[in-house]
C-alpha cells in the first residue's frame, strides 16, 4: 500500500470517526391522512438535519414517517447510540403534531387515526420513548428538541383539552427544548419554516457559544419574531460543557493583544490606550480601542476645570495651631515633620526645622513619640539628616547626584526627554517603550513633578522608595531632595 493511499484512508477514518461521535435522528411530519396538515415540519426537518451534517453529526433523516416507521428509526438510534459508547453526543428532533393526554406527551405519525383517547399510545409515539433510548446508551450528552403542538388536531374528543406539550422531566446528561413553553402552542409560522426552527439553525452554528447560551438566544429571537406569542422553554441536566461549534483557537499575536486590550481598556487611561493602538493596529480590538480614547478624550474635554486653591490666611489655623502645640508637648523629629508635612510654609515651619535639626544631632536624647515605631523614626532622622546635609543642593535645572546611575549627571528638566530603563506597563511590547519618553507617558510637567516628590517626605513617601522605578530608584531620593528645598 503507497504512503498516499495509507494516509488518505488514515484521514477518511478519522474523519469518520469524528462524525459518529455525534448522532441524530430528526423526524418531519406534515402530511397527515386523517388530521389537519401543517406546512412546514417537513422543510424544518430538512433544515436542521443539513445544519446539523455541517457541524458534523451523523444524521438520519425522516420525511412524513408512519408509527411503524418511527418506531424503528427510534429503536436504531438507541442501538447506534449504544454501540458507539459514553462519549457520543445523542440528538433528537422532531416537527409536526403532538399532544398530551394524562401528563405524557405523544408525538403523531403521519398515519394517526384516532377516535378515542384510550387508543393514542396505540396510534402515537410516546416522547418518553426517546428518553428510554437515549438512557440506556448511558451517553454523556444528549439533546430532545420538539417543535411540536402547533395546534390540537383532536378538538372534537374532549379529552384533549389540555393544549401543548406537558414538560418531561430531563434524565441526567439531557438537554430538552421546546419551541413554546409547557401548556402553549408553538406557531407554524408564514415563511418556509417556524419561527423557532429558524432561530435554531441560526444560532448552533454559531463558533463558541454554549448549548445555554444557545437556547437562550433563539428564545431572544423567538419572542421578537412572534411579539411576545411565542416563548420556547428548556429544561437541562447536563453534566458537562457543550459546544455546537468550538470557537477557533486564538493565535499567538492575537491572545496577546486580547490580554493587553482587556488590561487598558479597565484602565481608560487615554496614553495607554494609545500605546495598544500603536502595538497592535490591526487587531479586532482596534475600533474599540478607538472609540474608547475618543470618549475618554471627550470626558477630558468637557470636565469642569478644577478651582483654583483658597487663599492663604494670615495666622495659623486653630487646625495648624494644634497640630504644632500636640508637636511641643512631646518633642520628636517624628512630631515636627508631621506638622511640617501638613503646613510646609506654615508659621511655625522655621521653627520646627530648627527643632528637627536640634533633636536629630542627639539621638540618644531624642524620644520616640506615641504611636510612632523606631523604625519610623529611624527613617524620618535619616531623611532630615540628608536634607540638612544638602540644603537644596538639587535643582530643576541642576546636574543629579547618582554615581553609577543612568541619571547621573542629567538635570531633572532633562529627564522629559529621557527614555525609561525598563517597560513602565508590565510585558508592553519592547518597541513600545524604549524610544518613548516618560514625559509623554506620564504627561510630565514641572508641577506635576514637583506634587508627586513631595510625596517622598512623608512616611508612606520613603517606604516608596524601595518600590523600583524606569529611571532606577536614586531618581526618587534625588525628587526628595528637591522637593526639601521646594522644587526650586
């Protein structure tokens, strides 16, 4: 046997095999002998066995069958079902008439003549025979879907005034539809086929959605078609996820830019949102992506501008007034910095520094003050130690001090221009960062700058200097010192 002939039957066989993992049985009544005939079961019949060969299930079709020949089409499927064992998927479709008698829903073949109620599980096919098919393969999975009870056939024998379908009660790993809900009749519908087959073979088509999600839609569907007459009703005991048609895997390039656009998009942050578009103009997120900065933009332009501060009064607050005299009850560089924290120009500031100074020679002599631990007071000594040594030693305009850093050197105005060291945005693409500067990332200016260092002089302030930063940590203790001398 040639490699090509081995192969192709290899292929034919898996091919094959993959179809018999899913079996279906639809029936199609329309042409009744003795009852009113309907329209269009046959063509839904037809509809829904060609959907249902394009999403790969094995189909056996029946056209306007008699009772013998319902019957034996059930009693193959059981056995089909049972022969290709647990993992295959069981559906069953049946349109045309039906009713209920005694709480049990009997579904009619085209040869039906009945005169008395007593005689319909002689001359129906009780839906609950597909049920016991179906439950004796002991199959994962399986689907009943009826679009049945369209109108009663029976109006002139009393027993048959319960109109519809009863529900049945679902077997685990079952999934049961009907196109109206339990007690109501379903319509047949002015076009070619119902309303509810035609949302059907609509939706499992669909790439990726689950069975539910399926169901709900052509209920959706349904009840807009119909103006509200119509609502088809489901009942489930699936044990497991199902999938019409399994949604295509992502490639790479596109589940990373899924990943990235699902991170910017929480942010509405207009320069990041810029940053995925310049990365990835072409992926399917990109209208979004658009749409969103131009809202955003728009937020920004129409906000209110923000007030202008009070003035300042003359004279400490009663605010101000305490925090200092809380401060001289019991003196710490801990207690001084808090209030210089509060009222940096404040009246009683030169004051404090020359406290603070006073205290920090003599840390013996320097008690830590309530509710602040040493090592915080450690950390505020060290910081007003640092600033005494260099009074204003930096400037917006000066070269930084930071030997074997990249900054060293460069005036904090040249830093505008610089480029980051490392991604300011967890995995951003390489080219999205390097030759981008952070003045155009963060939207740099000097007063900006000078807010965020004035940060760094309180408590939470120097423990941030810890956490890395794209232009390396020295950076942040060189903003401190700037923002000490008041970012002259």
């Amino acid at each position: 046997m040639s490699t090509f002939l081995f192969l192709a039957m290899s292929l034919l066989w898996v091919t094959v095999a993959h179809a018999q993992d899913r079996l279906a049985l639809v029936i199609g009544n329309s042409n009744y002998s003795s009852v009113s005939p309907l329209d269009n079961p046959t063509r839904d019949a037809q509809l829904i066995a060609t959907t249902l060969q394009s999403i790969d299930f094995e189909v056996t079709l029946l056209i306007d069958a008699t009772q013998e020949q319902m019957n034996r089409a059930l009693s193959q499927f059981g056995r089909s079902l049972r022969e290709k064992g647990p993992d295959t998927t069981g559906l069953f479709y049946y349109a045309g008439h039906g009713v209920q008698s005694f709480g049990s829903n009997y579904l009619l073949p085209v040869d039906v003549s009945l005169r008395d109620a007593a005689d319909l599980d002689l001359e129906g096919v009780e839906a609950q025979s597909v049920l016991r098919q179906m439950a004796s393969a002991r199959n994962r999975t399986n689907f009943v879907i009826l679009d049945a009870c369209r109108n009663n056939p029976f109006e002139n024998i009393a027993e048959f005034d319960d109109p519809g379908l009863a529900e049945m009660k679902a077997p685990t790993g079952t999934f049961l539809a009907y196109a109206t809900a339990p007690g109501a009749v379903a319509l047949d519908g002015t076009g070619q086929n119902s309303p509810f087959t035609t949302a059907l073979a609509q939706e499992m088509v669909k790439p990726g959605l689950a069975v539910e999600q399926v169901f709900k839609q052509v209920r959706v569907s349904v009840l807009d078609k119909t103006a509200g007459q119509q609502t088809p009703w489901d009942t489930s005991s699936l044990t497991s996820n199902f999938q019409f048609v399994n949604a295509p895997a992502e490639d790479p390039e596109a589940l990373a830019a899924r990943q990235l656009w699902e991170s910017v998009q929480a942010t509405r942050d207009p320069v990041q949102i810029m940053l995925f578009l310049r990365g990835y103009p072409g992926s399917v997120h990109a209208n979004e992506a658009r749409e969103l900065l131009a809202a955003v933009i728009e937020e920004e332009l129409t906000s209110p501008e923000p007030q202008a501060p009070a003035a300042v009064t003359a004279g400490p607050s009663a605010e101000e007034q305490q925090l200092f005299e809380t401060a001289q009850s019991n003196p710490t560089v801990a207690g001084y910095q808090a209030y210089l924290d509060s009222y940096p120009t404040g009246t009683f500031a030169e004051f404090a520094k020359q406290e603070i100074a006073a205290l920090s020679t003599n840390t013996g002599a320097d008690p830590v003050g309530e509710g602040v631990t040493e090592e915080e007071e450690n950390i505020e000594v060290a910081a007003v130690q640092e600033r005494a040594a260099a009074p204003n030693a930096v400037t917006f305009g000066g070269p930084l001090q930071a030997p074997g850093s990249p900054i060293d050197g460069v005036s904090i105005a040249d830093l505008f221009d610089m480029s980051p060291q490392f991604p300011p945005i967890p995995e951003l693409p390489e080219e999205l960062w390097k030759s981008a500067t952070c003045a155009s990332c963060h939207e740099w200016n000097r007063d900006r700058l000078c807010e965020q260092s004035n940060n760094y002089l309180t408590l939470s302030g120097q423990k941030s200097l810890e956490k890395p930063h794209p232009f390396d940590g020295a950076l942040k203790r060189n903003l401190r010192q700037w923002a000490a001398g008041g970012c002259q």
